[in-house]
C-alpha cells in the first residue's frame, strides 16, 4: 500500500506494557476513532481478532488475542472517551457481545454520510468520494485471526481508522454548507436522536437463543436438531480459530442438506466436501456428528452429484 497522508505512525500492542503506554495518549486526546476486525464468523459468534484506536497524529493497533484478560478493562476505561465510528450497529454489537462494554458516546460517520443523502455510504465509498481514497479490497475479508499479520494487513487496519477522523472534517464541513437544505436539514437536526437510538438497541443486544440452522430442523426431528447444534458449534469454533474453510464449506445450504439427508458413510460425507485440506483436517469430527443413527434419513438420498452442487452455496 503506497503511503500517503493517511497513513499515520502506528505502533502494534500485544503487551500490557504496550497497553500502559498507549492509555495516557488516548485519554490525553479527548476523541478516537475506533475500527474493529472480527474473524469471519459474524456478529453474532465472531472473536475480536484486532482493535484499530487513531487519534489526529497516531495510529495504534491492539491484538486481543494475547491479551484475552485485559481487553474489557481496555475497554471500559476507553468508552470514557467520546468515539468516531463508521457503521457502529455492527461493531457495538461486537463489544457489548464479547465484553458488555459500550462507549459513552459515539458519533457515526456513516450515519451523517446517510443524512447528507449517500445512499451507499460505506467506509471504503465515502472515502473515495470524500477523501479521495481508494482502500483496496483484497484485505477487507482476508483472515485476521492468524498470526503475525502481514504488513498489508497492517497498513490497512491502521488507515481504516486514520481516515476517520479526517472523513469526519470533511462531512462535517459539508453538513455545515447543507443545513438550511429542505431535504438535507431535517435528516441533520435528527441524527442526535439516531444516535442515541443506535446506542440504545447496542445496549439492550441479546444474543439469539437459537442458530436459524437449528430452527429450521426441528420439524426434522430431535436427532436433527441434535446434529444441527453440533455443526453449528463446529462451524463457529473452527472459524474462531481462523479456520476460514469452515465457513466456506459449511454454509447453510450444505447444513440444510445434510441434516435433511444425512450421509450414510464417513465415504459419502467425503463427496459432499470439495476442499482437501479442510477434508483431510475436519472428517473425523463431522463424522462423529453423523456416526449415531447413520442410517436414519429424512427423506430420500441424495445422489453423490446432488451432495457435491448442494456444498456450493455460500454461509
């Protein structure tokens, strides 16, 4: 990634010295802006896998994963700091979750894009149109939960929270150009109240009691809704651990297929998963899910070319 004016000194903490070090200058500050990266199993079973804090002049990038047993300590003494965010429903969900931490205040920047009128208004958009910015995508979904981070990684976590705040100047400019706008106006004078309502639905977030994979078998019977806890389980445990292949090859479309029509052998288990790697390292335990009443069906088998179509959709 080539530097530029985003591009912010940055230190990397996975200490709690480093930890030390960094909370004077962020209380020092007065405002942060924040940017999370999860590993790729969704808000609602995702692990913390890096947290991006950026002030005006620099850059820090917290690994939670050697410091399992300070991040909500972190946390809460962080949430004392006003925060710039962009797109907090997603990421409060994510901290209330995991460490039932929520800031006391936070303003969103892709809620003010929305009252400005951009329709589209995602980080990487409102960067380009705004800051002139393009953030390549090869990152945006790669697997943050290995280790060491590459340095592409690293760039590009630091400067998705760097831009925060200068994409805040500029909207905030703009807002100020716009409010005697008809349309723009109202939206502007509203969004302290959505603020406050997106803060609320943060703190009030339960986790659902239910995978949709499970409620959707249980018409299937006790031993299907059994199994479906149990690749269910997998599937979120194994993408925790920066497994990506458990997300891909255990999509929905192939739970579905599977507990609909289970396989009769570890054999045809086998045919229904394309990745080798993830084949040879996981059949063992997918098999022990469907060892128990092996040969009980909900319906009529499928034939191998049906196993192997049903594992091309996608989680």
């Amino acid at each position: 990634m080539v530097s530029d004016r985003f591009d912010l000194p940055t230190t990397y903490v996975d200490s709690p010295e480093g930890l030390r070090e960094a909370l004077p200058h962020w209380f020092e500050a007065g405002l942060l802006a924040v940017d999370i990266e999860c590993s790729l199993t969704g808000v609602h079973h995702c692990v913390l896998a890096l947290l991006q804090v950026a002030t005006h002049d620099q850059a820090w990038l917290v690994d939670p994963i050697p410091l399992q047993e300070l991040m909500k300590p972190t946390l809460e003494a962080m949430a004392q700091v006003p925060w710039i965010v962009h797109d907090f429903s997603g990421d409060g969900i994510v901290f209330k979750r995991l460490y039932d931490v929520v800031p006391t205040s936070v303003f969103d920047t892709m809620l003010l894009s929305r009252a400005l009128g951009y329709p589209q208004p995602g980080l990487k958009t409102m960067a380009r149109l705004k800051l002139g910015l393009d953030i390549p995508k090869e990152e945006q979904d790669s697997n943050w939960m290995l280790r060491p981070l590459r340095e592409s990684q690293i760039s590009y976590a630091s400067r998705d929270a760097a831009l925060l705040l200068p994409l805040l100047r500029t909207l905030a400019d703009e807002a100020e150009a716009r409010r005697e706008d008809p349309e723009v106006g109202p939206r502007l004078a509203a969004l302290p109240l959505e603020l406050r309502h997106l803060l609320r639905r943060v703190r009030a977030y339960k986790a659902p009691a239910h995978d949709p994979v499970v409620e959707k078998v249980k018409h299937l019977g006790d031993l299907a809704v059994e199994r479906a806890r149990k690749l269910t389980a997998y599937r979120w445990a194994w993408g925790n651990e920066g497994d990506v292949a458990a997300v891909m090859e255990l999509g929905n479309r192939w739970l579905m297929a599977r507990l609909a029509h289970p396989p009769v052998s570890q054999e045809a288990l086998e045919r229904t998963i394309p990745n080798p790697r993830f084949r040879r390292k996981r059949i063992e335990a997918l098999w022990e899910v469907f060892r128990e009443g092996a040969h009980q069906t909900n319906g009529e088998p499928e034939q191998p070319d049906e196993l192997i179509w049903n594992n091309s959709g996608q989680p």
